[in-house]
C-alpha cells in the first residue's frame, strides 16, 4: 500500500471530493496549490485576511445549494469569527426548521511543537464541543484523516476538521481505493488489558510509543484513538475501561474544562463502567498555561511518551492522581 503524510491524504481526499461534486468549493487566504491548479480560482478562492466574512460566506453558500470548505489555517484565526461559527452555523439549521441544510467543512490546524508561540500553538476544541450543532474531528493518521474528511464534505452539517500541526509531514498507509470513516467511530490502535489509554492525535503515537516501552515489562496497554469528538464514541472507551479497570487519559490541551473531563465523565458516570475501575483516573495534559515560544519551555508544558509511562504507573500501583499534569 502506497504511503501519503498526513497533508496530503487530507489534500487528496478534497481533491477527490470536489471531483466527485461540482457544488464543492474551496476558501482560504492561502489557496493549496495542486488545488488551484486543477480546479482554478472559481472553485478554490484566495480571498482577503477576513475569517469572519470568510466563515460567514460559507453558511450563505450552503444554504444556497453550495458545499463551501473553508480553510481556517490555524485554529487561532477562527476566534475573530466565533459569532459566525456560534450562533450562526451551529444553530441556523436548527432556527429553520429543519428546512434547510448547511453543509460546510471548517477545517483547522491545532497543537504544538512548532515553536510558534502562545497564539498558535492551541488545542481550543474543548470550546467548541460545548456548542450543540456542530460535528468535530482529530485525526492521528493519514488514513484516518482522508477516510474522515471524505465524510465530513458529503454530511449536510457544519463540521470542524481539526487537524494535528505536528502530524502534517507524518506517513502512514492509505488505499488507493475509495473509502470513508463515519464520524462518531472510534479506534482501538493497539490491544491490551492492563490500562487503557485514551488519546489524541499526536499524543495517539506517543502512547503507542510508551505502550511498546512498558510491554518489555509484561505491561500490556490499550490504545483508543477517539478519532471524532462530536459525536463521540463514548461506548468503545467504556468498553476498554471495562476490561482494563484502569484509564490514563492523554490530551495537548490543558485539563481544565478539557476533552480530558469529559473522557473521565463518560467513563465515571457511567455504573457499569466506574464499578471496574481499579485505579482513580488520571490525566496527562498540557499545562494550563499560555505556551512558551522557547523550545525547552514549550517542551515542558507538553505532555510525552515519559509523562504517559509515568501516568500509567500511577494508574497501576492505584495511586490517587493529585494534578493533571
């Protein structure tokens, strides 16, 4: 099987989307190129620095008929539109009546390890997984992303791809062959039954990486990619935290309010799951700090493979985590 990095299973399976549905049109102040080339500037536009009136459009366009995508760049720049992506595209479909569909892909770069400082190193999807009408995903593979981002442009709702930055240039296997992932679909990346490690994105290879380092120690370790945030397969992770009865739970984001907190209420709410853990939960997050530009306090604040071997051994030695760190 052929191998593509992560940039470019996404860019392909736009590429094939937009072959496939003449509605499909591109937005972005910084036009892809193999896309222009091959659909010209009336289907992939290079418009002004306006995210706001580039988000809006969208919503416009695809309650017209239109399938937009619009390219965000870095998460950071769609917070000038957060009205936009709000109270308009979250909710609009909802405030017609149903009558309406509003099919727009909103995608973004998110996380750090490009030493670009406070702004452009966030992981903010937690925000927009409180809002009710949109569909969100974080892909850790090139297979992954294309299988999902190929969904994500035949839905007929608003979903935001966000896309790892440090997973860009990372290969990976793809089919040559037409295929989509459902939203909502989790993935068992790795087998065990001693501890399960619920991850994302980037931090997904670094808890594989640890899950191989502990194995030399008879410590086996179950990796869950949850691979869509909305919806989430809550049922895949309660499943693995039933037969393991240990959960680590591995975020770039900060704890507070986090994707974190949610992974631990699915798995703690729930009875028949809480009644098998061993272990109190623990979190391997980013610090809840504005992140550094320098590289060894960028370094810091992030977690890693070591912050995850060392959180997995708090879960099985049954110690009480006292921070998410």
């Amino acid at each position: 099987m052929r191998e593509l990095t992560y940039n470019e299973a996404a860019v392909e399976a736009v590429a094939e989307e937009m072959r496939r549905d003449p509605k499909i049109f591109y937005m972005s102040t910084d036009p892809i190129g193999p896309l222009l080339r091959e659909f010209g500037a009336e289907r992939v536009r290079a418009t002004p620095i306006t995210e706001a009136a580039l988000t809006g459009m969208a919503i416009g366009a695809a309650g017209s008929g239109f399938r937009p995508i619009v390219d965000w760049r870095q998460v950071t720049f769609c917070f000038v539109a957060m009205d936009q992506i709000v109270n308009q595209a979250a909710k609009i479909h909802y405030m017609f009546g149903g009558q309406v569909s509003f099919p727009i892909l909103y995608r973004a770069a998110v996380g750090g390890g490009g030493q670009v400082a406070a702004q452009h190193s966030q992981s903010p999807y937690s925000m927009f997984m409180n809002v009710a009408g949109l569909r969100m995903f974080l892909p850790s593979t090139p297979h992954d992303i294309k299988g999902l981002m190929k969904t994500a442009i035949r839905d007929n709702n608003p979903v935001i791809s966000f896309e790892s930055s440090r997973l860009m240039t990372r290969k990976g296997p793809v089919p040559d062959e037409d295929y989509t992932i459902p939203l909502g679909q989790a993935d068992i990346k790795r087998e065990g039954s001693d501890v399960t490690v619920v991850a994302l994105a980037w931090l997904v290879h670094e808890a594989l990486a640890a899950a191989e380092e502990l194995a030399q120690e008879g410590i086996l370790v179950e990796v869950v990619d949850p691979r869509t945030l909305v919806p989430l397969d809550a049922q895949t992770i309660r499943t693995s935290v039933q037969k393991t009865g240990r959960l680590v739970i591995a975020d770039e984001a900060g704890p507070t309010a986090g994707f974190s907190a949610e992974i631990a209420a699915v798995v703690t709410e729930d009875g028949a799951t809480f009644a098998q853990l061993k272990a109190p939960v623990k979190r391997v997050c980013a610090l809840q700090v504005p992140i550094p530009y320098s590289p060894v306090l960028e370094n810091h604040v992030f977690p890693d493979r070591q912050r995850i071997i060392t959180g997995i051994r708090e879960v099985l030695h049954g110690r009480r985590s006292t921070a998410a760190a």
